[in-house]
C-alpha cells in the first residue's frame, strides 16, 4: 500500500451493514516512502495511527 499526505483512506466494513471510515491522511510513517503506518484524521474528527489491513483503500488525491 501506498499513501502521500492528503490522500483519503476509506476503511471498509467486515461485515454487511459495519460502519465505513473514511479519513485524510495527515502523515505517513513508514520507513519506505509511502509505506504505512499512517497518521489519519476520520470524518468523525478524531486521529489515529492505523496499518491498513485488507479492507483499506487508499484514494490518490488529485494534484492540483
């Protein structure tokens, strides 16, 4: 997985009806560039550390 700073990680749910996250990536952590862990800030406004698991995509920002 990879991930630059304003990018979007959407955690999806594990089971039918589980709530989705979805976050801007503040920072990227990982000793490889791009590579997680991730700094995120959530739509519900709180900020965690988080290794994306399978159930993560991350949407590339659009470059203006």
């Amino acid at each position: 997985m990879h991930a630059t700073v304003g990018d979007r990680l959407h955690v999806l749910g594990r089971m039918i009806g589980a709530d989705e996250g979805l976050g801007e990536v503040l920072e990227v952590r990982g000793d490889q560039e791009g590579a997680p862990p991730y700094l995120v800030r959530f739509s519900d406004g709180h900020e965690g550390v988080v290794f994306p698991g399978p159930n993560c995509i991350v949407e590339q920002r659009e470059h203006e």
